[in-house]
C-alpha cells in the first residue's frame, strides 16, 4: 500500500484510497457499458451515463463508507477501543 502511495507508514490516507476504490468499482462497469453499447444510449431507455443510481452507489457511497471509517476508528480509539473490540 505504502508504494502505491496509498499509506504513509501504519497509517492509510484515506481519501486516496477513497478514490481508488471508486475507481475500481466504476470503471469495470463503464467498459462494459462501452462495449456493450448501452453507455450513451442505443439500446436502452436509460444509458449508464444518464442514470444516477450507479453515481450514487459507486462513486458517492464508496468514498463515504472510506472515510467513515476512519473517523469511527478515530472516535473508538480516542474512547479507549481498540480494533479487537477491547478496551485498553
């Protein structure tokens, strides 16, 4: 992770990883939208580039469930929680 610049040392930077992950989980499915045809138009009644639902569930909810985390994970161990669900 760190040589891909994604963690500096123990820690993860986030909102990298946010966005490769988003990355991730939207391009695959724009190719195969492409390829298929249906990216723009053609074939369906809603392309993939006009439907919102897949904005919304790859390239929002994904970045936000990253982010959460590490401000839960911040929160836990600042209430003396560790990882493992024990206390210190």
């Amino acid at each position: 992770m760190e040589r891909a610049g994604l963690a500096h040392g123990s820690r993860l930077r986030a909102g990298r990883v946010a966005m490769v992950l988003a990355a991730i989980t939207w391009l695959p499915l724009l190719i195969l939208a492409i390829v298929e045809g249906v990216a723009w138009g053609g074939h369906v009644e809603v392309p993939l580039l006009r439907d919102y639902l897949p904005y919304g569930q790859f390239l929002i909810a994904v970045p936000v469930l990253v982010l959460g985390q590490r401000i839960v994970t911040r929160s836990l161990s600042e209430n003396g929680v560790r990882r493992e669900g024990k206390r210190r």
